[in-house]
C-alpha cells in the first residue's frame, strides 16, 4: 500500500496545496526523526517507515494505514517460517526456535492451533507481529538488529495512538481509508 498512498498523497498535495517528502532512510532514531520534522515547512507530510515521536509539538500529527490486527498476526506467523518469502537459513532457523520452545514454540502448527495452544499455556504470547505495536511507540534512538525487535520503552501504544495520531486507516477498507483521510484537514 506504500506506493498506492504516495500517488495518493501526490495527487492531494496538488489539490490541497501541501508538500510531500518521502524519505527512503528507514527507521530513523528518535532525534533523526525530530531533527527531520522540525525543519519541514508548514503543510508538509514526511513520509518514512518510522516510528512515532512522541515529543512532537501539537501541531505535528501522525497517520498510518495498518493491516488489521489479526491478519497481520497470521501473515506474521507463517513468514517466520516461509523459505520463499525468506531465505531458506532463516525460516530453518525459526522453525529450530519453534521446535526448541517446548512451551510455546508452535513447532509444526497451524495459526489458529497455536492460538489456540498458547492460550492455555500461562506465559505464552499470542501474538507473533511486534512490529504494529511497535510503530505506534516512540523511535528508539538506536536500532538494534533485527530492526523489528520489540522497543516499547515502557510506551503505551495505545496512549500514543488516542494522542499522537491524526489518522489510522486499515488496509482492508483501503477506499474508505483514503477517502476518510482524504477529508482531514
């Protein structure tokens, strides 16, 4: 949907008279990412794969399009492990850290088994996409591999959402995501 929303955003940039930046230094740390928005001219949407700032002025607001929860939690879950959506190293080694996890590992399952499973184990996580709590949590000022690692930092993302962000749209009502951004102003 990245693609998708920069036209978007460009075709509303000429109609609303705003400017568009997009940025393809991903996941820049917290004092990058404020550096960056600060020296925008007004009426400008940065666009980057980045992490929220929570220190921003009020006049600076956010917005994303998000999978919804649940089929980003599967598609997590099943790339793990997937030798052709990764390579054939890394699924290996998921599928290791599965079968060595005897307590929530989900060696073998299927999504919903290992929901199901986890559920009754006390401890075990049932969600496997870090990366959408993640984003709606302050940029940590150093990104330690792998980028999509878990950097809450004791972040309500919740909190951050209801106060930091404009607009959260889902993929799955990408028209009607689009057209409800499309009225904000």
């Amino acid at each position: 949907g990245s693609s998708t929303m920069l036209e978007i955003l460009d075709e509303l940039s000429k109609k609303n008279k705003f400017s568009v930046v997009n940025d393809h230094n991903y996941y820049p740390n917290a004092s990058t990412l404020q550096k960056i928005i600060t020296n925008l001219p007004d009426r400008t949407v940065y666009v980057n794969h980045a992490n929220v700032w929570t220190e921003a002025p009020p006049d600076v607001g956010f917005f994303n399009i998000i999978r919804e929860p649940i089929d980003h939690d599967e598609s997590a879950f099943y790339y793990s492990v997937d030798p052709q959506a990764r390579t054939k190293q890394e699924a290996e080694s998921s599928l290791e850290k599965q079968k060595a996890d005897t307590k929530c590992g989900c060696y073998k399952m299927e999504y919903d088994e290992c929901i199901r499973f986890r559920n009754k184990q006390p401890g075990c996580s049932v969600t496997f996409a870090t990366a959408r709590r993640r984003q709606f949590c302050n940029a940590p000022e150093e990104w330690k591999p792998p980028k999509y690692d878990n950097y809450h930092n004791g972040c309500n993302p919740l909190a951050t959402l209801k106060t930091k962000y404009a607009f959260v749209g889902l993929t799955e009502q990408y028209a009607r995501s689009v057209a409800t951004l499309e009225r904000l102003e």
